[in-house]
C-alpha cells in the first residue's frame, strides 16, 4: 500500500478550489449570511506557527458555517504600515512600499498553500491609498466631531528611530528595537479623545457576556474610574497653589509630603534657576511612562525647599518634592503623600526621614499604642489623629472632607479616570497622512473631502535623519484651502 502524499493530494485539491472560485462570495438572497474575519497580519515576510495557529481556527469556524449552508464571507488583508516595515526597508535599501508588496506576495502564497478559504477577491492592505481614504474621511469625521484634537504631550522619544515610542515599546528605559536610551520629550501630538466614552465603556464591560472575569477586570482597571477630590494647597512662600487629585481625601490630615510629577509646570519652573533640580528631572525623563515600570522603581525625589499649608491646619507646612513616581498625565500631575496609609507613600517617607502619622485605626487596636512599621495599613478603620474627622469611619470621612473642602473654597470633590486620551499620530514616513494642512492665518485646515486620499510621496528619501515627509522638496507645501495662502501638509502620519 502505497503511502499518502500530502503534498500532491492537497495541490490537487486547491487548484480544483481556485477553478471553481469555490470561496468568492456573491449576494444570494435567502440565504443566511456569516462573517469570519480573523486580526489581519503584518506582512514580515514568512508565515509562523503562530499565525498558522490564528488562522486555522478561523478557516475551520468558515468552513464550518459554509457547511451548515451559510454564505460565509471569509476575507483577508494586510496591516501593511508601521514603524518595522520602514525600518526593514531602509536597512534592505528599498522602497516601504516595495518591501510591503514583495511580502505580501510571499505570505499569500503560503497561506494559498496552507489551503485556507479566503475569498482574495477582497484582499485590502493598510497601505493602498483606496482603503487609507476611508481612514482619512473617518478622522475627518472625528475632527468635524471634536474627537481628533492636536495638543502637547510628553511622549518617549527615541532618539535613533526619530519617533515616538508607546509605553510597552520602552525597556528598562531604551528603546525596545534601536536599544537607544529614550528621552522624554513634550511634543505637539494628535490624539483621539476617546475618554469621552469612560463611562460609556464602563458600563458596557457588564454586558460582555462568556468573557472571563480576569478580563474584564482588567478591562476596569485600564479604563480606572476613580472618584475623589481636588485639593487645593497654597503654597506658604508664593503666591501660587498646588492642586492635587485624591482618593483619599479621609486621610489628609495624614499628609507628610507634596510630590509634583517630573513634568509639572511648577517642576519645570522651579529646574529653571535650580541645576540640581534640573538634572534630577532628566533622569526621571529617561524613564519610561508605564505605570508598571514606575511602580516598581524605586521611589526617588528631590526637595524643592517649598512648603504647602495645610488646608484643614493652616499652622501646618508640607514640604513639597518632585518625585519620579507621580504621572503627569493622571489627575493633576500632583499628590499629597500619606505614608501610614499607602505602602508606595511610605517606602518614599522612609528613605526621606518624613514622618508617618497614623490615621485610621485598625478595628481592634488602641490609638495609644497603634503605629505602622513596614508595612502600611490600607484597610477600612476609624479615623484618629483627624480633628473634625475622628470617629468616623472611612466613607464617611471621605464624604465630610470633601464637604468642608468644598465648604472652604480649598478643593471639590471630583471624578478622574486613568484611561488617556490615545495618540494616534507618528514622525514617520510609512503611515496613513493626516489629512489636515496648517495655516498661519487659518490654524488647521482638514483637507476636502473631495481632495482624499493624501496620497504618501513616492520620491523620497532616507538619507538625512528623521522623517522623510519633512525633507521632501514639495510634497508638504500646498495653498491654504480657506485663505489661499501659502501652508503646510501635516507631516505626521498615523
């Protein structure tokens, strides 16, 4: 008995596929319709066992849809722009867009020979301008809307790709591909305003019947709805204050320490005349801005010789830090520090010699001989050391500070979340244009919808550092649309 020859029976088979376009899909009034769609892939080049793995799951979920006599449309395309095509081009000494192309023929030649059911009449690519002009007239839409804002930002710069970097894409503080030390700049970005849906998106997590808890835990915790209040510090040597956000409001006559972000105003007024203070906040900068990486360091911070009063004892002085633990981008880029009740509070008080001032009592324990060691107490109690607050418990603390807060014109009570708004936009070549031009007497201008896409040039260069779109003799410059003046094409692409 001879044996089985796979490669000969499926070759058969597949090309008996192809002849009869058994996968390309016509409307067919009547019958049910199914969608399988599975992540497009980016087209590196060469198929793996990972996505043979993704794929095949999807292939056998159409195939057995098609058997049940459903019309099953089973697509397939490419995540064809981004950062790692540019930079395999440029060190292949090719065009992106050859590079892309080239690849992409490879990979749907294995995936022909993997026998997957797509119906090819469909392919798409990120990087064709017929499908980048849906993406261009949608973020007009979300212009038009106020959901697509340019604002500044501090981001992680790498300085070897010339480009922004994500919070995952930075390791141990370099550069997750060029290994280059990231810097923290403030930069001019574009951003999605997607926290404009936070409560929206809450609220949705309970619907998401059959996904695991963890996830949707997880998904909680992303989103962070945190409510609190904003407390107002004045400080005792200027005529400023210092606003923080809280969720721990109960515990303010706790407080030992203000710790501003690196990248606070104040922070970076201060390091104007103070070099020590400057050189500090450098190496902060050369951290990266994931709330993993930062909980996890060890808490450092300098003393700006400032002192905030208290708003509950105006006889009461706190020294003000810049710590490089606190995000700018989280409530106001401020906290008061209550090191009995926050380990991440006391490990810094510690190292500083700050004190720690019990204020909510353990259920069981005497406040004349309850203090905290190593470890702080996070748990609900009664409060003590507290003044009006003694007595009560937690919740109701928290309520009666934020009404005497409120009830002194020094602070309100609020709610925050830690979700950000999403930057969108990349100081590289090889990514959608933004279609907006910038004016000096119009500001931004979003480009007719008529006048999509804005194309990429073809003719550029990666000879100088940075990005291409920038150094290109005439691609970026145009006639305003509205004034007709001379004006500019946004360089960055999404």
């Amino acid at each position: 008995m001879s044996r089985y020859n796979f490669r000969e029976s499926e070759a058969k088979w597949q090309r008996i596929w192809r002849e009869r376009r058994l996968f390309e899909v016509t409307a067919q009034p009547g019958r049910p319709k199914y969608y399988v769609l599975e992540m497009f892939p980016y087209p590196s080049g060469k198929l793996h066992v990972g996505h043979v793995r993704n794929y095949t799951m999807g292939d056998l979920v159409a195939r057995y849809r098609r058997a049940q006599g459903f019309n099953v449309l089973h697509p397939m395309g490419w995540d064809a722009f981004g950062l790692p095509a540019e930079n395999a081009a440029i060190d292949a000494k090719v065009h992106p867009a050859d590079w892309t192309r080239e690849n992409i023929a490879t990979m749907r030649a294995q995936f022909d020979r993997m026998g997957f059911g797509y119906d090819w009449t469909r392919e798409i690519a990120a990087c064709h301008p017929e499908y980048y002009r849906h993406e261009q007239k949608m973020f007009l839409d979300f212009l038009a809307a106020g959901l697509a804002f340019r604002k500044e930002s501090w981001v992680n710069w790498d300085p070897v790709e010339n480009t922004v970097l994500a919070n995952e894409q930075v390791i141990d503080g370099r550069g997750w591909r060029s290994g280059a030390v990231v810097e923290k700049r403030l930069l001019s970005q574009w951003f999605l305003r997607i926290t404009a849906f936070t409560d929206e998106l809450l609220d949705a997590i309970a619907g998401l019947e059959r996904w695991p808890e963890r996830v949707r835990l997880m998904q909680e915790n992303w989103i962070g709805r945190s409510e609190g209040a904003r407390v107002f510090f004045e400080l005792a040597s200027r005529d400023e204050r210092v606003e923080v956000f809280t969720t721990r409001q109960d515990t303010l006559f706790g407080a030992s320490f203000i710790a501003l972000s690196p990248n606070h105003p104040l922070a970076l007024r201060l390091s104007e005349s103070d070099r020590e203070l400057a050189a500090f906040i450098a190496e902060c900068n050369r951290m990266s801005t994931s709330e993993a990486v930062i909980e996890t360091a060890e808490k450092r911070g300098y003393h700006t010789r400032l002192a905030a009063i208290h708003p509950f004892d105006e006889t009461r002085r706190v020294p003000v830090y810049v710590a490089n633990f606190v995000l700018m981008e989280y409530g106001t880029g401020a906290i008061f520090g209550c090191p009995a009740h926050d380990q991440r509070d006391l490990e810094f008080a510690r190292k500083y010699g700050l004190p720690v001032i019990p204020v909510v009592l353990p259920p069981g324990e005497v406040k004349a001989t309850f203090s905290v060691g190593d470890t702080a107490f996070v748990e609900d109690g009664t409060l003590i050391n507290s003044a009006f607050l003694d007595g009560l418990s937690v919740a109701d603390a928290k309520r009666v500070a934020g009404e005497r807060l409120e009830e002194l014109g020094r602070g309100e009570r609020t709610t925050v979340f830690r979700l950000r708004d999403w930057g969108v936009s990349r100081q590289r070549y090889w990514g959608c244009p933004i279609p907006v031009i910038h004016c000096q007497q119009c500001g931004i201008v979003p480009v007719a919808e008529q006048d999509l896409p804005v194309e990429l040039p073809r003719d550029i260069t990666f000879e100088k550092p940075g990005n291409p779109l920038n150094h290109h003799p005439s691609w970026k410059y145009v006639d305003c649309p509205r004034c007709g003046e001379p004006a500019q094409r946004e360089t960055d692409t999404l």
